[in-house]
C-alpha cells in the first residue's frame, strides 16, 4: 500500500506546487517516492521478522530508506531529470505516507483485538 500511496500523492503535490524542470512537473520526486517507499516497506517487513529492538529497527529503516530512495535520487539529478530538493520532496513524502500509514494500520489493529487500546497492560512487549 505505502509505495502506491506515495506515487499518488506525489503526482497530486506535482501540479499543485508547480515546480517544473524541462518540459514537466518536478517536485516531489516520485521516482525517488516510490523507490523509498518500497525500500521503508521491505524494511518494516525485515524489522517485523528479526524484532532488533528500538534503535535496530530505526537503524533498518533509515538505511533501507536512505540506500533506495538515495540511488534512484543520484540517478535522477544525474540525468537531469530532478533538482536536489525533489530527491528531498520524494524522499519526505514516502517517510510521511509510509511510516504514517504504518502507525494507522498498528492502531487499528490494536484496537480490533478484544477492545484493548493501544499501551495498555495487556499489550505484549516487543
């Protein structure tokens, strides 16, 4: 879901903040969007199978965001395609769509299990 999100938005946040390069519509980046999203995805999924703890799991997700979105970024202000900050728009737009997501679908999930809220005593611990 968090890669697909993301590409919608950046395409809407395109022609609404109106920044262009060439011929089109530049920031966000929705290469480096999706690229980003999907390497926060698959490392979501990593820190849901190996539970490193808190400051592991931050670790996965800032270099599985970083390495994907920061190799489609160089490549595209490297073919011209997209200035410096759009690579930052892409990249700020996946945080926000994928790791927002991620906290909604844990909150709902939460809640679905017997009425329980989300930080009560009878919430496991990682």
């Amino acid at each position: 879901m968090g890669p697909g999100v993301t590409g919608v938005a950046t395409t809407l946040l395109k022609p609404a903040l109106g920044r262009t390069i060439g011929q089109g519509y530049a920031f966000p980046s929705g290469h480096t969007g999706g690229a980003t999203a999907l390497g926060l995805v698959a490392a979501l999924l990593l820190v849901s199978l190996v539970r490193p703890g808190r400051a592991g799991g931050l670790t996965m997700l800032a270099v599985g965001a970083s390495v994907a979105g920061g190799c489609v970024g160089a490549a595209m202000v490297a073919a011209d395609a997209h200035y410096p900050t759009d690579i930052v728009g892409g990249y700020c737009t996946a945080v926000v769509v994928v790791l927002g997501g991620a906290l909604v679908l844990d909150a709902l999930s939460w809640r679905g299990r017997s009425g329980v809220r989300r930080g009560g005593a009878d919430r496991p611990r990682a």
